[in-house]
C-alpha cells in the first residue's frame, strides 16, 4: 500500500507543485503525493516549463488551499517554506511532519532565461533532497 505526502507550502504555486509532481514521477511505486498552499493562488507556468524540461507533466495540477484536504489521511507532511511551516495546522494520528526549506524561485529576478536557472536550481536541489528523504524514511 503507498503511503500519503503531503507538501505544503504558501502558495502552492512553485515549489510544493513542483515537488508533488517530482514525487508522483519517481517514487510513484510507494508514495502518492498532493500539495496545497495555506493561500493558494495557481501554479506557475515557470514552474510547469521547470518540469516538463525532466518530462515531467504538471500542467493538469492546481493549487488548492490546505482546507481542501480536510479529513483526508497523509503519512507524511513536509513543509517547504518557512511561512508554512509555522502556519501548517496540527495534524493528528501520528502524521511525521518534517521542514525542508528550499528558495522561492517566482522571487529571482533578470532576464526569463536567468529566472528560469533558479527555477531549475531550486527543481534539481529539491529533487535530490526531498526524494532522498522520502527514501530513507526521514523524519523529526
């Protein structure tokens, strides 16, 4: 049976959507992942371009407000930003919650080539953390 990440983060709109769909892709076979924002606005179309460059779809994602999920079950719950890491409300059964933070790209600035390099950095550097994580079974 897989277990349920939850990824939270202001917006949801670039890194918990991009991090939900790093999750769906490579750890599909044990994790199913959903993001939502504690004010959720849309997901980025820089965000979106980031992905699809890994083959990696999510245009079809959305944002969503945390209320969205109310009464639904997660394993895990990872905050990716500090502002949601102290609003993210208490969650009860024994959900592990861990904070990884990671830089908000939509705040680079410069040409769209050198915001999308942050996009890029901030995609590959959660790549390599977030699904390490998961993988080793990490929490506080």
């Amino acid at each position: 049976m897989k277990q349920r990440v939850l990824l939270l983060c202001t917006h949801n709109a670039n890194r918990s959507q991009m991090a939900e769909g790093l999750v769906n892709y490579f750890l599909s076979d044990r994790w199913e992942a959903c993001s939502a924002g504690t004010a959720a606005t849309s997901v980025n179309p820089r965000a979106i371009r980031a992905m699809a460059e890994l083959g990696i779809d999510i245009s079809g994602q959305r944002s969503k407000n945390l209320t969205e999920l109310d009464g639904q079950t997660f394993d895990r719950v990872i905050t990716l930003c500090s502002e949601a890491a102290d609003t993210c409300p208490i969650f009860v059964g024994g959900v592990r919650r861990k904070h990884l933070g990671f830089d908000d790209p939509s705040r680079a600035a410069g040409t769209d080539e050198e915001i999308m390099d942050e996009y890029r950095r901030v995609r590959d550097e959660m790549r390599c953390i977030l699904i390490s994580c998961l993988n080793r079974g990490d929490h506080e």
